[in-house]
C-alpha cells in the first residue's frame, strides 16, 4: 500500500462482500439472512438480526453489529469492489509485496468475486488486478520503467478444499517451462508441502472477452 495509506490506516484490509440471494434460494421457503447495512456513508459496518421464539412463546430478537474497512453490499458490482481492491494491487507496482485471499463457506461467492464471469463487467478481481498490473507497467516505460513480470503456480488439491487460484492461468508466457506445483491435502493433514515452486516469465495478461 502507498505508505502514508498504511501510516494512517494499518496494512492489513478487512473487507465483507454480501452476495444476492440465489435464484434457487428466492424459490425455496428457507429464509435469508436478515442483514442491514446501516452505515451508508462509510459502508463499513453490517448487522445482523436473528429472531427467535423463547420457552414461552415470545419472540427475541438479537442483533449483531460487525465493522470492516469496507463492506460490498449485494447490489456490488465487480467494478465496484475493485475500486478498492485495485489500491492493494497498485502497491505491487510501487514494489511492495501484497496478497489478497477471499475466505468464506462454500457457495459464499468467493470464486465469483475472484474469477467472475466471462463478460466484461462481469470479470473478477484476479483478471482485473493482472491486467492493471501490466498496464501500469506499460504507461510506466515512457517514464523509463521497465518491469519484468514472474508468475508462480501453486494449487491446493483435497476434498475439502476448493482449488486454489492459479495466477498463470491469467497471464500469458511461460512455455512450455510452467510446471504446476501441487499440494495434496487432507491426506497427511497440513504437513505436506511443496518448496519447489517454479517461477515462470509472463508476458502480458491473457485477453478478456
Ligand atoms: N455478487 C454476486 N452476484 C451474483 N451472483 C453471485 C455473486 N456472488 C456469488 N454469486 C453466485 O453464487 C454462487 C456461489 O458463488 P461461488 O463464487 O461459486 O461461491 P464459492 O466460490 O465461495 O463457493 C454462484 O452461482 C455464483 O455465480
Ligand atoms: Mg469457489
């Protein structure tokens, strides 16, 4: 992050993204998640409602407050998101290192906020911050810049987890030099691990639709 960011702000993000309720969800009785999103200047908090019917057949109602640097609601656009997420991925052309992870329950919407659809409004963070990468190094060179992109592979295979992103797939470059580097896990629990992860040249993002 540019450092009078993190000076005044932390360099760890937290943010929250609530996605719509599926089709599938609207069409069957099994209710939503009551969520409001009160703070409509800062988005940065939501809460959460539960009702429940006491032993006496009263109703309480419980609310829970959260805050986050930034909260997405569901009407959220990809573009949207990557306004903030883009600010994360400018710092790796300032030459700061930066990881950015999503983290929920399956069907939660992480691999829509990553990946995205095929459309252009529809891309997710991945493509986006690939492409912003080597278009700032590209306006870059006129300054004198010249940037030399690497990519790593790894993936993580297990049941119970979700395969991991795989950055080269969005770019091009490597050749036939690109190896894929796997961790299997929910074998030996987490003690299997790959140190030999290989780094590949990369060329460009892969064109979007
Ligand atoms: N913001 C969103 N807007 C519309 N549909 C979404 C959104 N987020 C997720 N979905 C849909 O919800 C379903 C589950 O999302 P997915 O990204 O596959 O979850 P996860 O990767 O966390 O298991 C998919 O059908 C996806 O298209
Ligand atoms: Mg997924």
């Amino acid at each position: 992050l540019p450092i009078d960011v993190v000076s005044c702000e932390g360099n760890i993000r937290v943010y929250v993204r609530v996605r719509p309720p599926l089709p599938t969800e609207v069409a069957t009785d099994i209710p939503t998640a009551a969520i409001t999103f009160p703070d409509k200047r800062d988005h940065r908090e939501i809460v959460l409602t539960s009702t429940t019917a006491t032993a006496t057949g009263t109703e309480r109602t419980d609310t829970a407050l959260f805050s986050f640097d930034r909260v997405f609601e569901p009407r959220a656009s990809q573009s949207e998101v990557f306004e903030d997420v883009g600010q994360l991925v400018q710092s790796v052309t300032d030459g700061y290192n930066c990881t950015i992870f999503s983290y929920g329950q399956t069907g939660s919407g992480k691999t829509w906020t990553m990946e995205g659809g095929k459309t252009l409004e529809t891309t997710g963070m991945i493509p986006r911050a690939v492409k912003q990468v080597f278009d700032t190094a590209e306006s870059a060179k006129a300054q004198g810049w010249d940037y030399t992109m690497k990519g790593q592979f790894l993936e993580i295979v297990g049941s119970s987890l979700p395969p991991f992103l795989r950055l080269v797939d969005y770019c091009r470059g490597g050749g036939s030099t690109m190896k894929r580097s796997t961790i299997y896990s929910g074998r030996a629990n987490w003690t299997n691990a790959s140190t030999r992860l290989n780094t590949i040249r990369v060329d460009g993002p892969l064109s979007q639709t």
